[in-house]
C-alpha cells in the first residue's frame, strides 16, 4: 500500500533540466581591442598627415615665437613657385589671397617657409611683397636645433 513518490513528479516536465536564463553581460574585450587598433593606426598616421609643399628649411639658433589664438597663414616658396597650403599660386594672386584669407587684419601673423636654395633676393622679393600689401607681422621659418 506505500506509495512510492517520484523525485521529479512535482516539477513540470517530468525528469527533464530546467533551461538558465540567457547570459546578457556585454563582453568588451573586441571593444577595447579595435579601440587600441585604431589608436595606434592614428597615432602613426597622425605625422604623415601635415599638409604642405616639401621645403630644405635653413637651420637657425632663434627662438620660438608666441602663438596667437589665429592660425596664421603658411607661405612657402620654393624653386618651383609660391605656394599657400598646397595651392600654387602667382606673385600677382598672393597678395589679394593674403587679404581675403584674413579677412583684411593686417595684423594676422604670416609665416613664410622658403627653401634654403633659393636665392636670397626672391625671398626678400616676397617679404617685400607681403609687407607693403599692408602684412607687418610676418615671421621666417627655420628648423631650430
């Protein structure tokens, strides 16, 4: 007359596992792992991309000037031409591009990077040339030691 009782009679589904919850924890790792990818991809990259006509600067002992809160405009001549940015331009275009960039302040700073090779006269043909255009804030770029 003794019943016997099964152990999984009380549970639903007979003698069948009960099914876990789904595991919803974000794994970070491939996160962070393409995060420092790109950090290096960027931090090599970073000084491929100045922009800018390749010059031979001349060294020089001077020291570094005092930044102003306007980026000043990059002239530079070599043998080939003058460039601003990486636009070549002609002696005739540097001043009325000069005025337009900066909106007429005559007292933006203008660096002007020439090649060492080139002949002392053409420089000071363009300084000159920037100087009269109404620019008296115009500093010579070298390569400090």
């Amino acid at each position: 007359m003794g019943a016997k009782l099964n152990a999984s009679s009380g549970r639903r589904g007979g003698g069948r596992r009960q099914r876990h919850a789904a595991f919803s924890e974000i794994n970070v790792t491939p996160f962070v792992d393409v995060m420092l990818i790109l950090l290096i991809v960027f931090m090599v990259a970073a000084p491929l991309m100045t922009a800018g006509v390749p010059v031979d600067l001349p060294e020089s002992e001077a020291q570094s000037l005092n930044q102003d809160d306007a980026t000043p405009v990059e002239v530079t001549l070599t043998d080939e031409g003058i460039f601003i940015g990486d636009s070549e331009i002609s002696q005739d275009r540097l001043i009325p591009l000069l005025v337009a960039m900066t909106e007429g302040q005559g007292d933006r700073r203008i660096f002007l990077r020439a090649d060492k090779g080139l002949n002392y006269g053409e420089v000071m043909r363009v300084l000159g040339s920037i100087n009269a255009g109404g620019f008296n804030r115009v500093a010579l770029i070298s390569v400090g030691q």
